[in-house]
C-alpha cells in the first residue's frame, strides 16, 4: 500500500540540514553517494538528488507524485536494506 503523502507542518519551513540530511544519512547514502552511485544516483548534494540516476529525474518540482523518489519510497521499494519510512 503507497505511504500518503504528508503535508508538513506550518509551524515552520522544512530545513534541510536538520530534518532531511539525517534521514538521508539513516537510509539512503549507504548506497547513493559518490564511491557507490547505486543505479548511478548519487544523494550526497542537492544537485545529485535533483538530478536523478538510472531510473530519471528523482525529484518533479511542485509534484511530488510525479516524483520517482518519492514514488519509489512510497511503494516500499526503497530503502531496499533498511526499514520502511514513516509517511512524515
């Protein structure tokens, strides 16, 4: 079942270095960062998860459905050696 997608809170502005690097650190960068590139995607920099890898453009600005990151969390096919994400 696709996890939801999860609209963040108002309180305050997403910050990268402080809510999402740690989730990418925990659950991604094992297998997709420079030495490694696992489906030649490398999600060290911004301009690399941007970019996107094997399966295309990672990451649709304003749709996130459109998304192939988010779709491939959401489908529970990634992180493919770790546990599912949480929906937030």
């Amino acid at each position: 079942m696709p996890l939801p997608i999860v609209d963040p809170s108002d309180d305050h502005p997403i910050e990268f270095e402080r809510e999402i690097l740690p989730m990418l650190r925990a659950n991604c960068l094992a297998c997709h960062n420079a030495k490694t590139a696992k489906g030649r995607y490398n999600m060290e920099t911004y301009a690399g998860i941007v970019k996107g890898g094997e399966s295309g453009l990672a990451v649709v600005a304003g749709k996130l459905a459109d998304s192939t990151l988010h779709s491939m969390v959401a489908d529970g096919s990634m992180p493919k050696d770790a546990d599912p994400l949480s929906k937030e």
